[in-house]
C-alpha cells in the first residue's frame, strides 16, 4: 500500500544538487543588443573628421606662420645672440647693431683685382697660354704634360669636374701663335702652379701645344618672356638659375662650375647684401621658391659704378655644390679671343617681364637675338659714349625682342663646337625692346681675369 507523502516532504527535490554560494564580484554579462553597421559607420566618420580639422588647423597655422615669417624677414634682421630683431636696412651698413657685430658678419664683399691671373686658354681651341710679367703670355708646349697638371691647371682656373687636355698640333692653330712665343714644363717640378713650372722655347719639340678642357660645362641634349620671347624648358638651358631674396624672385645668374654662379653687381643694390637673405634656385622651368641653396659669399666686382653701370658684375658662392644633371649644368666661360661675328646668334633666358612695365612670367623664357657690332651700339643715335669695353650690346635696333626687368644678372649664351659660352650677363637698357635701345651686358671675355682671379682666391 502506498503512502501518501505529506506537504513538507513533496518540496524537497528527488536528486538534490551540491548547493553554491554567491560571490561578491562575479556578474553575468549583461544582455545588451549589439551595434548596428549604421552606428559603426557614423562612429568611424566622426573620427575621420576629427582628424581632418586637426590637419587643415594645423596646414593653416604653418602656412600662417611661413608667411609671418617672411613678412618679418623681408623688414627685419634678427640677432640671435642679443635675442632682438633691427631694421633690415642696418644690416650690412657698416654699423653693429647687434652684439658682437653679428649683423656685418655675413654680408656681401667686393674685390679688385690690379694682376695679371697668370693662366688663360684661347681662342675656340682652348689653347693653354700662362703669363710671365717679363716674357708676356706664351703657349704651353705638349712635352713633359702629365694629367696631374691638367687637374692642377684646371683647379687653379675654379673647376674640378673631369679636367683632360689634348695636344693640338701648332701648324692648326691661328697663324699668329703659330711662331710663338711657347713655354713648356720644366722636369722635376712637383706641385709647382703651372705658371711657374715652366722654361720658354723658340719652338715647340713635339710639335704640338695643350688644349685644356676643365669641366662638361655647356652640354645639352639637343631640343628641337623675355619680351618677344618664347617658353623655354631648363633642359634646354640648364645653367639658368633664380636668385631669391626672401622668396622673390629678384634677378637670373648663370651656373658657370658646380659652386659658382654669375650674375650682375646691380642686383644687389640699397638692403640685399645680407647672405642669409639669399637663395639659388636651380634646375626648374616653372618659378617658384622651394628649396634652392644657400650662399656663403656674394662678391661685387670692386670696379663696378652704379652710375654707369660699368664692370657690371658679381659671384655668388653656393654653401655647398650643386649636382649635375640634366636640369642643371654649367655654362662655359668663353676663352680669350673667342672671335665672334658682329651679328652672331645669341640666346637670352629669364623669368623677366614680358613687356614694359608688365608682369614676370611664370615660365623661363627664351629669345633669340644677334649680336650688335659696337660700332652701332656705341653710335650717337644709339647710346654712344655709355658704352665701354666692359660691355656688349645685342638685340634688334627695331626692337620687338629684348631682355627686360628681371632677366638682370640672367645669360646671354652662344652655341660654338657643340658647347654654349657665357658670352654676356643681362645688365641695362632703356626701356624693354624699344626702337634703338637694344640690350646691353656685361662683356664676360672681358672680365675673365677678375672672375678666376675671385674663384682662386675662394676655392
């Protein structure tokens, strides 16, 4: 018979489990719905856009600053030892005015030159000719010529880069150095400059004389406003350079060696003779003001007069040297006695206006013009007396095409055995392309001696 359980009994399970307590701390997950892709998307988007305010804010206060920046460069100098900042006009004006006289230490200089420089090369062979106060200038014989020379020879000259020589036989050469006078090497004379290394000759006993070749300076892969002109690629003329002061553009130079660039004395006249001011920029067709290299010496030509723009020429030494490349090569200096026509063919480059009083152009142009015999320039009805032998004049006596504001300083080139020679730099005029006001240059030939005299005496 079975029993009925009674109401106490019935509550207590068949199968009893072990029991456990409850611990302080320990939680279920709360049962939460995920997020949907909607509100991940519109998460995701409002970090983007965070970080995009964050670069444009800080684009605009860099920006903000650069300009800032060259608003105070272009009006004050700043001296960092006395922490203060000076008019821009009392840099360089013989005065300190900072401690120390930080401010008349990096400034442009100017040299005269009252020698001789005691080494040239001639005519379109380049024929090695060095000078004797006594004996005069004599053609060095290819006899006893050794490599080390060449490179000697063409340091002494400001170049370094792939120096080489070659014997020219001397009945090639222009009938009047044919019968000398000629020098050549004396044996045992070591590191002796060249100029005093050698012993005079009634003839040469090879038979041949030295052309000396110092740099691949004017060199271009062939290419098939400057007022009149038309647009130009740095390919095409790559010893053009920009020369900036406090990111304007301010004149043209020319590469001539790795470390040197040419350029007029006029474009550094009134508050532009603090170094720091200054930059080179090169190998660009397009102006503009990134990059470009620092200078650590601008140095006038100690002849030059402002009031009629004579000797009209300047060297700019870059802090370090520029590599070469098809943007940028330098351009040959001419040889003495280069022996041009009265109406050779020129070529003029810069980023100058492209008119009259117009507006400089963004793009480097270039302009081919002719040589102007200096019996023209220099006639009454041109501009007579104002030309020296210090300058050339070359352009149209019609006008149409001219160099103009800007293009100062900047090259006038001629193309001669597969290499361009720096013929002139862009000087002054009257005006831009008018009728019997062509341009005038400063006459490079002319000033040979000053320029490798400035590039020996700061290698």
């Amino acid at each position: 018979m079975w029993n009925t359980p009674s109401a106490e009994e019935s509550t207590t399970p068949l199968n009893p489990k072990h029991i456990v307590a409850p611990r302080p701390g320990r939680h279920r997950r709360p049962m939460t719905a995920s997020k949907t892709q909607k509100e991940k998307v519109s998460k995701t988007k409002k970090v983007l856009l965070t970080i995009a305010a964050v670069v444009v804010l800080l684009g605009i206060l860099v920006t903000a600053g650069y300009f800032i920046k060259q608003l105070i460069d272009s009006k004050y100098f700043f001296c960092t030892k006395s922490f203060k900042f000076i008019p821009l006009d009392k840099a360089c004006d013989g005065t300190d005015d900072c401690t120390g006289g930080e401010d008349e230490q990096t400034c442009l200089s100017s040299l005269k030159v009252n020698t001789t420089f005691p080494v040239r090369l001639m005519t379109r062979q380049n024929i090695l000719q060095v000078y004797n106060p006594s004996a005069g200038w004599r053609s060095v014989c290819s006899e006893g010529w050794t490599e080390k020379y060449s490179q000697m020879t063409c340091t002494q000259l400001g170049y370094t880069y792939k120096p080489r020589s070659t014997n020219v036989p001397v009945n090639t050469l222009p009938s009047d150095l044919q019968s000398g006078p000629f020098t050549a090497l004396r044996s045992g004379t070591g590191n002796t400059p060249v100029h005093q290394a050698t012993a005079d000759q009634s003839a040469c006993r090879s038979q041949a004389v030295l052309s000396l070749s110092c740099s691949d300076c004017g060199e271009v892969d062939p290419q098939n406003r400057i007022v009149g002109g038309t647009d130009a690629v740095i390919e095409d003329s790559p010893w053009q350079v920009s020369l900036q002061q406090g990111g304007q553009h301010t004149c043209g130079g020319s590469l001539v060696s790795t470390r040197w660039v040419i350029t007029a004395a006029h474009c550094f006249a009134g508050s532009k003779k603090e170094l720091s001011r200054w930059k080179v920029v090169s190998g660009k067709t397009y102006m503009g003001t990134l990059g470009g290299s620092s200078v650590d010496r601008i140095i006038l030509n100690g002849n030059y007069d402002p009031a009629r723009n004579d000797y009209d020429l300047a060297l700019m030494r870059l802090a370090s040297p520029i590599n070469v490349g098809v943007s940028r090569v330098p351009v040959c200096l001419p040889p003495k006695a280069l022996d041009l026509s009265p109406s050779a063919s020129m070529v003029v480059t810069g980023w100058g206006y492209l008119e009259e009083n117009g507006n400089t152009s963004p793009v480097l142009q270039k302009a081919n013009i002719p040589l102007i015999a200096r019996s023209k320039c220099a006639s009454p009805i041109v501009y007579g007396s104002a030309i020296t032998d210090r300058m050339i004049c070359a352009g149209f006596l019609e006008g149409r095409v001219d160099a103009c504001q800007g293009d100062s300083g900047g090259p006038l080139v001629h193309l001669t055995s597969s290499k361009w020679y720096l013929i002139g730099v862009v000087s002054w005029g009257v005006g831009c392309a008018r009728e019997r006001r062509p341009g005038v240059y400063s006459n490079v030939e002319e000033m040979l001696n000053w320029i490798h005299s400035v590039m020996e005496k700061n290698p």
